[in-house]
C-alpha cells in the first residue's frame, strides 16, 4: 500500500452533493460551500425550500446550483436517477452531505410503529440510499471522494422521549464508520458531524420547558447556530481534513459535557 493513495480534492474537482437543503442546516451547508466555490446539486422533499436555498445560492455565488432535486431520500430508484442525471450532464461527484432528517418528540410508551419506521427510514436508510448511490459511483469513477453525514449527539447519548431519533442517530455513526472501513482503499473518506441544540425547524419540536432546560446547561451558554454545523462539513470536505476518517466531529457547545438530554 502506498504511504499517500490520495484523497485531497477542491472545490474545483466537481460537484457536492447536500440532501436535506430545504432548510436549516441542510441549507447552511449548501450556502458555505457556494461562498467556497463548490458546484452544488441540493436536495430536498421541500420544494418551496429549495428553491429559496437556490436563491439565496445565486445571492452567494452569482451563479446558483447545478441542479435541485425534489427527492424523499428514502426513494431508492428515485435519489440514484438524480445520481445518474448529475453524471450524464458531465459532472464528477466528490462530495456528499448526507443531512436529511426527522425528529418528533413523543415518549416510548405512546411511540407509533409508523412513526417509529418513519425517523429510521429517514435518517437512518434513507442515509444508507445516498451513501450507497454516492460511492458506487465513486469508486465508478476511480477519484477521490468526501462523504460526510450529520449524525447528533443524540448518537453517543439518549434523550428523552425520543428513542426513534436515538436509535436512528446512533445507527448512522455506526453506518458512517462501517463506510469508512470499506471505502478507505478508494480514496474516500466518511465522517460525521454531531450538532448539539441547534436553532433550527427540527428543533423547533422542542417544548419550551426543554429549551428552558437545556440551553442554561451548555456551557457555552447558548443554543447553536446552523452556520456552525457547516464550518465544521466544511473542514471535513476541505483539504485540512485529508487523513481523516471515521470520525465523529461534535458541534455541541460543549452540551455533552454537563447536560442530561
């Protein structure tokens, strides 16, 4: 094995893939890597939120997207056709940010199965689709890829009413770092980033009791930002992070160290 197979890449190599662009962090991450001058195909169920993302794109790059697709990511044959269009129309895929997701607050005695199905077909398969699509054509292609997906901190620790969310989040660190294993030998790299409370629609879930709660318990003494969850994609798709892999990178204010979620 050689001692460099490499894995450095720059915005300037192809396209970066965001699902979950509609909104908050999603749409976050999309807008740091226009400003970094990625080419970008996003995604989204939403799609109202996307096309204010892509404008807010335009804002930042003066060019907008690539490309916006309305897609459920867990529509298997549906995400890899959006693959294949990214391919035909010349593109080279060398990053994805595998951020789609879903969270609903409702204690385990009184969780539905369909709910229950609902937030690990999102967050947990639905990540499984985009990774799987996103690497076969990868490794297709013979280039180095980044392969980033946003976890929680939900994945290292439970919270309360909340089992569906824990036991999709913890699935997908395991997922991130099984992925890493396997596409080591093709230049690939996979990590994950764990945001803290985030500000966000998908925190907007949380009672205010909670907020009340949990907010005066980090030690940084506020809630996070979506902008802070992306320098942190940023870092990881960037040439700095070139031997890393299988991580974790938490984005929490410190919440974990003090805070019973």
């Amino acid at each position: 094995m050689s001692a460099d197979p490499g894995t450095s890449i720059s915005s300037s190599a192809g396209i970066a893939m965001v699902t979950g662009a509609g909104s908050g962090i999603g749409r976050a991450v999309a807008l740091r890597l226009a400003k970094e001058k990625w080419d970008l195909a996003i995604i989204d169920i939403n799609e109202d939120g996307l096309q204010e993302t892509e404008k807010l794109i335009e804002e930042v790059s003066g060019t907008g997207s690539s490309g916006t697709y309305v897609v459920d990511v867990t529509d298997a044959r549906r995400f890899e056709a959006v693959v294949a269009d990214i391919v035909t129309n010349g593109s080279e895929i060398r990053v994805l940010v595998s951020n789609a997701g879903v969270l609903s607050v409702t204690p385990v005695l009184e969780l539905p199965i369909e709910q229950w199905r609902r937030t690990v077909d999102v967050n947990l398969t639905g990540s499984f689709i985009c990774t799987r699509a996103v690497a076969r054509e990868m490794v297709r292609a013979g280039t180095p890829g980044r392969i980033v997906t946003v976890a929680s901190v939900h994945s290292v620790a439970p919270g309360t009413n909340v089992t569906d969310y824990d036991a999709s989040k913890g699935g997908l660190l395991m997922l991130t770092r099984s992925l890493a294993r396997e596409l080591a030998p093709y230049g690939i790299t996979v990590n994950a980033v764990g945001p803290g409370f985030i500000v966000t629609n998908l925190a907007g879930g949380a009672s205010e009791e909670y907020v009340d709660y949990i907010v005066p318990r980090i030690p940084l003494g506020h809630a996070g930002k979506p902008s802070d969850v992306a320098g942190a994609v940023s870092f990881l798709v960037g040439p700095d992070a070139d031997y890393v892999t299988g991580t974790l990178l938490i984005v929490d204010g410190g919440m974990l160290l003090t805070a019973d979620l």
